[in-house]
C-alpha cells in the first residue's frame, strides 16, 4: 500500500473514516423484506447483528434483557455501577445532571467504590433467568481477580474489552493475563478487543478468541485521540482486521473468528459501512444510549471518564431519540439515522442486490470525502 511522506524522516499509511467512504448500489435490488441480517457467533443466534457496548449509559440488566429479547446481544459491564452498589439508580441520575466542570471528579468518586463478586453473580443470574442470552465484559487488568465469579454465574459469553488489547502485553511489575491459555482453559466463548490493525487482530485470533471488537479512540464519549495521540480511522480499521480474519482462516483451515466494529458508529450509515468493509455485528454505544430506556437518562460515558490516574473520555450529552425498540428496528419518525438502524441495514442491502450479510462485506465501496452538515 502506497505511503505518504509526512516528512523526512517520517512516512505513513492513508487511514480512511466512515465519513470518507461510501456504498455503490449494483446492478441488482431486493425487497428489504428478502433480507436476512441474522448473525451467528459459537452456539449463539441473534436476530440482529447488534452487541450493545458495556457501559453504564448505555446497559442496566433491565435494558439488558429488553435488548436480548428484540434479537440483540447485550453486554453488561462487571466494573460498573451495577456491580459496585445494589442500588446504582440514584448515582445514574446525579452522574446525568453533574456540570461539566465537576463531572469527571465526582465520577472519579463513585467508581472508587469497590467491584462486589456477590453483585456480579446477581446481576448476571437476572439477566440469564429471563432467557436471553448473557455476557458480562471485564478489562484484561480486572479479568484474572473476577474471571471465576463470572463463569460461576453461568455466563454464555465472556467479552474482555479495554482501550486496546494486545495478545503480548508485557508488565515488570506483575504477571499479565496470558490470553492465549486463558481462552484455551475457559468452557465459554470469548471476545476480546481493541484492535485496529492486521498484526494486531491476527496474534488475538491466534488465542482462540471467538470474536475480535476493533477500533480504540473512536467513541463517541473518548478523548484518546487528544489525550494519548492514538487513534485509527474505523473504515481502514475494519478492513484490515478483516483481511486478517481471512488469512486466519486460510492458516487454521477454516476457523472463522469474528469481527466486531467497535466505535466511531453514531448513525446508521455509519453502521451500515462497518458491515460493508468486512464486519461480521457492530458494537453499539452512543447510538443505544440515546434509547428512552437506557440507564444514562441522555447522556453517555465509558470507563475511560472515570480514570484514576489518567481520564480518556468524557461525559457527553447525546440526548433521546427513541424507545430503544424504535432505535433498533424504527418505526423511525426522523431522517437523522438515529433511529430504525437496522431497518437503514436491510434498505442499504437491498438496495446494493445483498441477502445475507456475509455477502454484503462485498459490496463496491468508494473514497469520497464529505463533511456532514
């Protein structure tokens, strides 16, 4: 791939956003009604391809199980509110009418009460006793304390997310997590990320992992790019760590690991690219919490707000949009592609000839930069 010289001593790669591509239709369409958006991961199927992101704002077990029940994956974060108080709702309303000003060191406050194991096996026994199905995600610094607990619980899928992940973290100061014999050793699936590129992507599929979430920075309530400098455009993101999907099959002969968009989706275009350069489901978070029935009452932030040390994110305010049946699946009453966004997902589809996701990471894409209005 061609590079650019950024200066003398310095060349990269051109990196491409969502915004900076776009979907050409083909010379067939379809019925919407003729799509199928189904998505499978291990034993596990989903009506839509949709895993709602582990964040407070965004996933209480209430709004965890609605969302099972409308066909989708929810993700319950075993380091939040919920696994730290038995009645979290009075801090879900302060966290929502802080001022900017004092937001991020009164979170620093709330989540400096510890992670309760009793909390984790309860929340997660509510979630898998009303019949969906259940995954509770940990940081990779957290999973070797609480790993247990969580399984214990009878979890279905374990997700470890953080910032980035790598399958070779290297610590002076304490053993790290060894990844590869950690999924080898655990009876459930497991979904591990951030990544956003092929070496990267390649050395987590080669721990087993069952899925990879990819991008870091991107997010709607992160501040990574201007606090760290680090940040990968999503579109090139997701194709690179499909490429890799694919030598990964080609080198195991046939295991097929999934790929997961994580970040940088906030409208249904956006969603609908992800799938388009090579996605297999997409991580939702901003797009879930502007649900009425989400947790964060309008507003949207991730463990990175809340740092000790070193905050990477913010509190936002994105506002309400919906039921969170009327943001999955519409009927949508505004053209903002805030809501229906799977419906967006079927029109898009049918519109470019595609019955079946798989076939639609083929679809023909362009570089054409706009600026939203």
């Amino acid at each position: 791939m061609t590079e650019i010289e950024i200066g003398r001593g310095k060349r990269g790669r051109r990196a491409y956003s969502f915004d900076d591509i776009a979907i050409v239709p083909s010379r067939r369409t379809r019925d919407p009604q003729d799509v199928s958006v189904g998505w499978q991961i291990d034993a596990y199927h989903f009506e839509l391809p949709v895993v709602a992101a582990p964040m407070d704002s965004v996933m209480s077990p209430a709004s965890a199980i609605e969302l099972g029940k409308l066909g989708g994956l929810p993700v319950l974060d075993l380091e939040g509110l919920w696994t730290r108080y038995e009645s979290p709702e009075p801090l879900l309303r302060e966290i929502a009418q802080l001022d900017p000003a004092q937001a991020i060191s009164r979170m620093q406050e709330i989540y400096r009460a510890p992670i309760r194991p009793d909390l984790i096996t309860l929340r997660l026994n509510e979630i898998r006793e009303a019949g969906v199905t259940t995954a509770g995600a940990l940081s990779p610094q957290r999973t070797q304390e609480h790993w247990k607990t969580v399984v214990d619980a009878g979890v279905d899928l374990f997700v470890i997310r953080g910032t980035t992940v790598s399958a070779e973290h290297v610590s002076g100061r304490a053993e790290p997590l060894n990844l590869k014999r950690f999924i080898y050793e655990l009876d459930v699936p497991v979904i591990v990320g951030g990544v956003a590129t092929y070496t990267a992507a390649l050395h987590l599929m080669r721990t087993g992992a069952a899925g990879v979430l990819v991008g870091f920075g991107g997010g709607a309530a992160h501040t990574t790019r201007r606090a760290l400098g680090i940040h990968v455009p999503m579109a090139t993101a997701v194709a690179d760590v499909a490429a890799a999907r694919r030598d990964y099959m080609d080198e195991t002969g046939g295991r097929y690991v999934h790929v997961i968009a994580d970040g940088g989706m906030g409208l249904s275009g956006d969603i609908i690219k992800a799938f388009a350069c090579g996605a297999d489901a997409v991580m939702l978070g901003a797009s879930l919490a502007r649900s009425t029935d989400a947790p964060g009452g309008g507003f949207h932030w991730g463990s990175e707000a809340h740092h000790e040390a070193l905050p990477r994110g913010e509190r936002v305010e994105v506002g309400t949009a919906g039921t969170l049946e009327q943001i999955l699946t519409g009927p949508a009453q505004t053209a903002d592609g805030t809501t229906n966004l799977v419906g967006a997902l079927r029109r898009a589809m049918a519109t470019t000839g595609y019955s079946e996701l798989k076939e639609f990471q083929r679809v023909e894409t362009l570089v054409a930069p706009y600026q939203r209005s």
